[in-house]
C-alpha cells in the first residue's frame, strides 16, 4: 500500500496532537483523530505512533509522509520592504523574484536559527501606487513590496522530523499552525476588516493581526494555558493533573463535590486573574501594532482557554469587541489543508522539492534552496 489517496496533517501541540487526512480527490472523505492530553513531552512519541496508526487503519493506507503544523514561543513574524529601480521597463514576474530573494537572504542572515515557513507579501507600490496582487505586465520606473516572514527556529522543525522519521515518515511542509487557523477563520469573518486572533496554547499565546484585511504581524508571548492550571495546584495544593480536571470544569458544579477546601468563587479568582494577564499582554502587543480603528474586533481561541466561552466573556475585560470561537478537534488540520490548497494572491508558496511542475510561486521554494 502507498500513501496516494489521501494528503495527512498533523497539527503537533505541547500537551495535544491532532491528525488528519483528506482524500485527494473526495473532499468529503476525510478522517480525523486526536491523541490523549499529556503533560509530560517525553510521550509525543507515543501518541505519535497512535495517530499515525489510527489513520493508516482508517485510510487502508500506509503514510510515508506527513504535512507538519507547528507553534512554539520563539516563533517569529518579521516585515521587511525592499525596492527596486526599473528604469521604465516592462514589470516582470523576475523583479519580484529578485526582490523576494533579497530579503529572504536578509533574514537568514539576521536570524541565522529560523526557518521561514511563510513568505507573504502584503503590498506592492509602483510607481506610488499601491497594489494589493502583483500587476503584471505593468510600466513601472520603481518598486517597493512589503513581505511578512513567518519563522519557526530550525530546532523545533527539526525536533518534530526527528520524531516522524522514527516512524520512516518524511514531512513535506511545515505549517505555522495559529496563521492558517487565523487565516482560516478570517476568511468566514470578511465583514471585519480589523481583526485581532488570540490563540492560547500550552506554554504560549499567539496574536495573529489583521489590518485593512492585511495580516499586520503574528506575535508571542510567553504564556499559555498551562500557567493556569498551575496556579490552580499551587493555590489549591493538588497537583497538576487534578487542577487541569478542575480547570476545564470548573463550571460544572459537580466537579467540587471532592474539593470541599475551597469555592468556586475562589476558584474563579484564580482562573480569571491569569487570564486578565494574558489578555493585558496581548491588547499591548496589538496596541503597539498601531491599531487604532473603531471598528476593530479580537477572536479568542485555543486549547488554553477551554475554561472560556461567550456566556461568560463578560468577565473578563479586554478594550475590543470579543468572541470566543468554538473550536472542533478537526479545525486546525482542516485549516492547513484548506491554506495549503487555496489560491492565495499574497502568499508565496512553500511547496515539496519533488514537484516537477512549477508555476511562478512555487518556483520560489526552489530558487532559494
């Protein structure tokens, strides 16, 4: 058996994976599945081989390669212009190649450890004129594009293709996992063209800023879900498993009928204290975006904040209108593979080595290996 149907994604988080694969011609044929919580990292590669296994036996396939989405606290999002004199030419797809290069060389030799996983380019001036999409065969005496770079250290890449490769699977690409789902999201919200995605993970929170529909800036802070469940064992004194339990329950009266030492009031001061400081982090870093729209909106979303939904947004303060999204298990792959498949005029694309036939975008990837 060959690993021909169907494209997998995997969407490896600190305490969480999740899996899926979409069947290359059938798109309402696909399977999905999600490892146990863990708390203790040395056992990824254990859910590793579970997941990989529930789909080989779903598929009827056996998968020799994996498309790998990933977020961490050191990933990074740089924007960088760079321009170039035409000397009224012709506008030509090699200009923007020429340009892309330059920068993408200016970033790897400032941030020697990241790999750039996404390339985007968010404008192109010619001639004064901004554009959104590259205008070809256009008259141009000078160019300006502005390109995002979505960066994950070689390290973390290299951690995960340790793991598969265990396994005899090789990853054909990576995929920053809080962009595509941001992404994803964005494109069912096209009414706000000012949007602030908060995605709070394990150990991390990222926000991932759209301005004018334009992606502004993805950025980290060093905090997640996990510091809540540990102020909880801390505070309680019960250890880390048993305040996960009280964590994602904590509305559920039942659950305190074995913790008669404490409320739930008390509780909720706990929860919602940390995550009042996640949010204060996240509206800095939006604020030091210079957004200042009045129509302006913040998502919030991730395994981190289970403990939260719109019936209780209300306590919690935040200086934007605020929504929780409702997340399924099968959302985060589905995000990759939808970002992976969908024409987009902003994103260069980072595409397998093996392709033989290359249109313009894709034949960046090679250009700059």
């Amino acid at each position: 058996m060959g690993n021909n149907n169907h494209q997998v994604y995997v969407d490896c988080g600190f305490s969480k994976l999740r899996a899926s694969a979409f069947h290359k011609t059938n798109l309402k044929k696909k399977f999905h599945v999600e490892s146990n919580f863990f708390f203790d990292y040395k056992e990824i590669s254990k859910e590793v081989q579970k997941i990989i296994s529930f789909l080989e036996e779903d598929t009827n396939e056996y998968i020799d390669n994996i498309n790998l989405m990933v977020d961490c606290s050191e990933m990074l999002s740089i924007g960088i212009s760079v321009s170039k004199k035409i000397d009224a030419a012709q506008l030509k797809q090699d200009d923007i190649q020429f340009l892309v290069q330059e920068a993408k060389q200016q970033i790897l030799e400032y941030y020697k450890n990241q790999n750039i996983v996404h390339i985007i380019i968010n404008n192109y001036k010619i001639n004064s004129v901004d554009y959104d999409y590259f205008p070809l065969n256009t008259k141009c005496n000078f160019i300006a594009i502005d390109i995002l770079f979505i960066c994950l250290p070689e390290v973390t890449i290299e951690y995960y293709k340790n793991i598969f490769h265990k396994f005899d699977i090789s990853v054909n690409q990576i995929i920053c996992s809080s962009y595509a789902k941001a992404k994803n999201y964005k494109e069912d919200l096209l009414t706000h063209e000012n949007i602030s995605f908060i995605d709070v993970g394990y150990n991390k929170t990222s926000i991932t800023t759209y301005a004018n529909n334009k992606i502004l800036c993805l950025n980290v802070i060093p905090i997640g879900g996990n510091h809540i469940t540990k102020d909880i064992s801390k505070m309680l004194k019960i250890d880390l498993i048993q305040a996960e339990n009280i964590k994602i329950n904590f509305d559920n009266q039942e659950i305190f009928s074995d913790y008669r030492d404490f409320s739930l009031g008390f509780l909720q001061k706990i929860i919602f204290a940390r995550i009042e400081e996640i949010l204060r982090m996240c509206a800095q870093s939006i604020k030091l975006n210079s957004i200042t729209a009045s129509s302006f909106k913040v998502a919030l979303m991730g395994e981190g904040l289970k403990t939260l939904s719109n019936q209780n947004k209300e306590k919690i303060f935040i200086a934007h209108d605020l929504d929780f999204l409702e997340e399924k298990k099968q959302d985060a792959c589905r995000a990759g593979f939808t970002l992976s498949k969908s024409l987009n005029r902003q994103e260069v694309s980072v595409v397998p080595k093996k392709l033989t036939k290359q249109g313009f975008f894709e034949q960046f990837f090679h250009f700059f290996k």
